[in-house]
C-alpha cells in the first residue's frame, strides 16, 4: 500500500467557515492539558463531528429530480446532482463533512490516549469508582471515532463488498494524536477501515454502559443504546445479519417508536423543534451541527412535491400506500422551487457579531433513532428468511406510518408484493449479496428500503442505501441544457471527492 509522508493537519483541510479551525491546527503545547478524569469526559463532548452529510447526500441519491424552475439554479446544486466534483467547502458540502469528522476524531484521540494512561494509574491505585468512571467515558471515545470513521468510508470510499474490499481504497484511519511535524498516512483499504471501526466499536461497547451522563445531555452522547444501534447498522451494511440482531433487540409491538400520527394536527415550527429534540423518547442520538439544512428552501434540483405525490408512483402518495390510505407524515412544498419539506430540524443561530447581527445557524439532527433500529432489525431478519417476524414488524410499522388505520388494516405479504411487483417498489435492489436471496425477500427489502426512504428524506442516509444496495439512479436536467445522468451499481461516483487540499498533499484521489 502506498505511503504518504504529509504535514501536520493535513486531514482538515482550509475551509471557509474561521471557528472551524482544526484541533491539529494546534502546537501540541498549545493543547488544553487532559490530566483528570473530568477532563476526558469534557474532552469527549467534542469528538462528534459538528457538521452534516445530510444535504449533499440526499441530493445525491434517487431524492432528486429536475423541478424546472431554471431561475433556482446554482453551481453547487448543479454539481451535487450530477455527481460532479463539489468545489464549494462551506457548510453542508463533502469537505465541510471531512474536516469536522477528522477534527472529532482527533479529539477522541486525545482523550483516548490520555485516558488509556489514567487508566493503568488508577487501577495500580485501586481507585474503582474512578476507574469504572474512566471507562464508561473510553467507551464513548472508541464509539464516537469509530462513528466519525464509519461515515467517511461510507462517504469517501466503495461501499463495503467482502469480494472486493480488500482492493478498494478506504479512508485514513487515525488513531494517534499528531505531535510531529511530518506523520505518515495511508487510506488503507475498505476491509482495513471497517476492520478498524469493528475493533474500536468493540471495545467502545464493552465499557459504554458504565458511562454516566446527566439525564438532560444523554442523548447527545453515545450511550448503551445509541451504541447498539450503530451495531446494529454497522453489521447491517458489512452484511452480518446475525451480528445485527444481537444489537437490534427492540419492542416488536412499536411501543418505543415515534408518534407520527400524533403530530400531525401540530403545527409545522412546532413538529421542526419536537422532531430532534432530547424529549423525543425515539431520538437516540442527537448531533448538533453548522447547517443550514434547517431553512434549505431548495435549488433547481430536489425531491419536488409534485414527483412525491403524483398519484399512482409517488412516495408519499396513497398509491404506494398498501391499505390505500394516506401516509402520516407532515409535507410541505416551498412554492419557488417545489422542494417537498418534512420538518425534521431544529435551528439555533449561534450570533457571533452582535451589531450586524451575523452568526452561525447550528442545527440538530437526529443520528439514531428508535424507528431506525426498528427498520435496521427487520432488514436483519429478512436477510436471514425469518420472513414471518419481519412481516409482523412490517405490519406494526406501516400501521404506525399511516393515517385513519382500522382494525382491518393488517399487512400481508400479498399487499407486498402488490407495491413491489412488476417493477412498482421506488427502489431496486442488487446488493452483494442478492445471489443469497429468493424472489420473495428481494420484494421484502424493496417494501422496508421504501417505508426507510420515507423516514429518512432529509437526513442523507437515502445516499448509503443507494450504494450499498446497487441501486440505479438516473438524474436528467430536462429543461434548457438539457443533461443526463445515470449512477450504476459500484460506479465511481457513488464516492464524493477526495478534498483539494488533501489531494494537494498526498492523499490519493478517488477515480473518475
């Protein structure tokens, strides 16, 4: 494998926004001392990336079409679409994403390298209930840096096959805090950096249920349960269904699910604050990030509302719906661009200069969810033919997902097949594993990939399913210069960009 010699902070990369300076940006003796078991736990509220794959990858999957409103076009929009390289590095673009992840990760390098050594002095000291603190806060650190890892690869790499991950390029995998000059990187493999993720997720769940957090920050941490879901999702995308069950178990009945029907009469400000907020029961894990994504009122190119409605094939129109009945999500449209519009983020403007009143939107997000374990469960017993649990999760949540259900509206696998057959399911599957599959699981994980695209418009995991389930996705400009666009399965462009700067330094390019 090739090596690079590269300078310090080489991973984070120049970006516009100044308060996202990069924690390598600093002299190691400029760094704040971690030397208490207080201050690892504090060190650890930064190793989350402040930052959102969210836009760009949602713009990126099959959550896309022209809205012919020429008048909405802009550069970066247009080269998302298409799967052009992104050149802009502000907020909610592919660089802003790399740098806030590789700035997390080396915070909980820090604090992992100054808590492994606290560890050994503690235990020689017999000091338990230090100890035992100490842990649950390592456990935290080797999950968040296995997260921040898990999303670049998934973001700058091939999703993962066993046929081919030993050959594709995967993503630098840090696990040393930088303190010389000069440090040699490698991107290693897709097999190596999921091998490192499985090794420090792991190990973070070993000790991840002695983590203390006060009840009013818990979810905006990696605790026992927001762990098991990134397990549980984890093992879903390298293919290891058994594994994914271990970490999946979760109320059949969809008692912990979120209330969606509920909101519905609510208004719609009020749904945005409610939907990633620390009081939601079903939020798992919550990330606070620089986006815009919040007021994104849409460009030229987006999920238009007149594409997710359109009787007979729309996504959210009754036609796809199995009892015929009107999905229960709160929709809206902005009338210049038509973008549909769930109202799923919360924004708070962090005001910088008081006088012009300039600032930085911050916006919560949700990360796990109980409704994604849920989904990520079924998926697991689809793929190992329990065919008759995942129907009646199935059930459960399609009843949850849909309005005015009566006691008649019980699911079956024949409503099933009725929206998925002959070419009817929004998304066509061929993982790499599809040999392995019958017909009637295909249809299955057709059915669960269209209610997960439902629940996750917005939040940019749409993207991931396209890639790792080798879906096909086609982008036309149909007005004016007129453009189109196909994504086939393992193309090249199911991977953003390598940053400029990074490649500038040594960093490999992803291939075109």
């Amino acid at each position: 494998m090739k090596r690079f010699k590269i300078a310090i902070g080489v991973l984070i990369t120049a970006i516009s926004i100044s308060s996202c300076s990069g924690f390598l940006d600093e002299t190691p003796d400029n760094r704040t001392k971690i030397d208490t078991v207080e201050k690892v736990g504090e060190a650890i509220t930064l190793a989350y990336p402040d930052a959102t794959y969210a836009t760009f990858a949602d713009l990126s999957s099959d959550n896309a079409y022209d809205s012919q409103r020429i008048l909405r076009e802009d550069v970066t929009n247009t080269e998302t679409f298409f799967w052009d390289n992104i050149r802009d590095e502000g907020s909610d673009t592919p660089t802003f994403y790399w740098n806030a992840a590789y700035k997390a990760i080396a915070q909980a390098n820090a604090a992992i390298e100054q808590g492994e050594k606290m560890l050994v002095d503690l235990q020689e000291k017999g000091k338990l209930k230090e100890v035992r603190d100490l842990q649950g806060i390592l456990g935290e650190a080797y999950i968040a840096r296995a997260y921040s890892h898990f999303t670049l690869v998934n973001l700058f790499a091939k999703a993962y096959n066993p046929a081919t991950a030993a050959s594709e390029m995967g993503i630098p995998y840090v696990t040393e805090v930088e303190t010389v000059l000069i440090k040699e990187y490698d991107r290693g493999t897709v097999e190596s950096t999921y091998n490192a993720i499985e090794e420090d997720l792991l190990k973070g769940l070993a000790w991840i249920k002695l983590r203390v957090v006060e009840p009013k920050f818990r979810r905006y941490h990696f605790n026992e349960a927001s762990g098991h879901a990134f397990a549980a999702r984890f093992y879903n995308y390298k293919g290891d269904f058994k594994e994914s069950l271990k970490y999946s178990a979760i109320p059949v009945d969809g008692s912990t699910l979120r209330d969606q029907i509920g909101t519905l009469s609510l208004d719609s400000e009020i749904v945005a604050v409610r939907y990633p907020s620390a009081d939601e029961p079903a939020n798992l894990l919550i990330g606070t990030v620089m986006s815009r994504a919040g007021r994104n009122a849409g460009g030229r190119y987006s999920f238009t509302a007149t594409v997710a409605n359109k009787s007979g094939s729309g996504l959210y129109s009754n036609s796809t719906n199995p009892f015929g009945k009107e999905w229960a999500f709160t929709t809206l449209s902005y009338t210049a661009s038509d973008m549909l519009y769930i109202p799923k983020f919360g924004e708070t403007f962090k005001v910088t200069d008081p006088t012009n009143q300039i600032g930085i939107p911050y916006t919560n997000m949700t990360l796990f969810t109980t409704d994604m374990v849920y989904l990520d469960r079924i998926e697991a017993l689809i793929n190992e033919n329990d065919l008759a649990s995942a129907l009646d999760m199935l059930n459960v949540f399609t009843r949850k997902r849909t309005q005015e259900v009566s006691g008649r509206d019980v699911l079956t696998e024949q409503h099933i097949l009725d929206v998925t057959q002959d070419g009817k399911a929004q998304s066509k599957i061929d993982p790499f594993y599809v040999a392995n599959l019958s017909q009637t699981q295909i249809h299955y994980l057709e059915y669960l990939s269209d209610l997960r695209r439902r629940d996750s418009y917005l939040d940019g995991t749409r993207f991931f399913d396209v890639r790792r389930y080798g879906m096909p996705v086609t982008h036309a400009a149909t007005m004016g210069d007129k453009r189109t666009e196909t994504l086939e399965k393992d193309d090249n462009r199911t991977v953003f960009q390598i940053p400029v700067m990074a490649i500038q330094k040594g960093i490999t390019p992803n291939p075109r």
